[in-house]
C-alpha cells in the first residue's frame, strides 16, 4: 500500500515538472483551413445555382419532380407549397438526383447540409423542417402573401368552378360517362 506522503510528494513533483515546461513549450498555433482542406463550389456550378434560384418566384431544390418526389421530406415540402396555394407559374423545380455537382454544390451554395431547399425571391428560406414549422405557425402563408407567389383569388375562383379533372385517363366506350362529362365530385 502506497503512503500518503509518498503519493503527495509525487504528485507535487509532477505538478512542477510540468510547471517548469508549460514556460517553455511554444504556445498552439490556430489550425488554417487550405484549399485541400475542404471543398470548394465550382464556379460553374455556383453560376448554375445563381440561375435556378433567379429563374423563378418560388424555387425547391428536390430529390425527384413535384409530380413523383422520391422522398418524403420532398413530398412534405410539395403538399406544403400546394396547401399554401403557391401559384404553379411562380414555382420552379429542380432534381438534385439528375445531377451530382447540384446536389453537393445546393448544400454548399445555402450552408445547410439538407435536401429539399426553398428559395423564395432569390433568398434561402430553409429546409423541409423549417417550411414544416413555418406552415404551422402562419410565417409561410405570411412570406408567400408579401412576395406575391400566392394564386389570385380571382384565379382560384375560376379554378373551383371549372371540372377538376378535364381528361379521361383511359378511352371510354359509348355509355360511359368520362370523369370531365361528370365534373367535379359532388356535382351533377
């Protein structure tokens, strides 16, 4: 069993030893970030981002279309634009699937590590998460009604009074009523 004095006395000693050497180590130096480092956005493909985000009103960097998203998150973010009545002409799309360099060089663009992305009048509004608060809060119906991208109601009128579906989706044979033929569910 060790004593106490001794376990003191070595303890006291270690403490100077580095006491003694703390004067004489030369101070850490502050990591610089090089150029191997990280990466960096491409000029080409910060100038295609610039333009998707200038091509419209309201722009959503997805994984897949707006009429098949291949994830969640991105289909959340579609139903949420769709539930706010985002017009359709003040809306653009694009399918970070289609292209690597998009989909690495839209996180880097924004600073936030996520796909689906909304852009709205040039600037980074957030992710799936953030629509999702801002939806449920009003701020997003508030931003979409301030920047005008929101459908006029005289559009949305005209809308509801004309059939919802105007095509058949299969040939029909005589008789047969087409969804267009029968209108809207609900009316005769």
């Amino acid at each position: 069993m060790i004593s106490r004095s001794l376990l003191s006395s070595a303890l006291l000693q270690t403490s100077r030893s580095s006491r003694s050497t703390a004067n004489v180590l030369p101070k850490p130096r502050l990591l610089r970030l090089t150029p191997l480092l990280y990466r960096s956005l491409s000029t080409e493909t910060k100038a295609a981002i610039d333009q998707a985000v200038a091509s419209n009103n309201v722009v959503l960097f997805m994984k897949g279309t707006p009429e098949m998203p291949q994830c969640g998150f991105s289909r959340a973010s579609i139903q949420i634009l769709g539930l706010q009545g985002v017009d359709p002409k003040k809306f653009a799309a694009f399918n970070v699937l289609e292209d690597e360099s998009l989909r690495q060089g839209i996180k880097e663009y924004s600073e936030w590590p996520t796909i689906p992305q909304l852009y709205v009048d040039k600037e980074f509004v957030g992710g799936c998460d953030i629509l999702m608060s801002m939806h449920q809060n009003g701020e997003l119906a508030k931003l979409f009604e301030e920047k005008g991208v929101l459908v006029a109601a005289e559009e949305a009128l005209s809308e509801q009074e004309t059939p919802a579906v105007e095509a058949t989706a299969a040939p029909t044979t005589a008789g047969e009523e087409t969804l267009a033929e029968k209108g809207t569910p609900g009316k005769s």
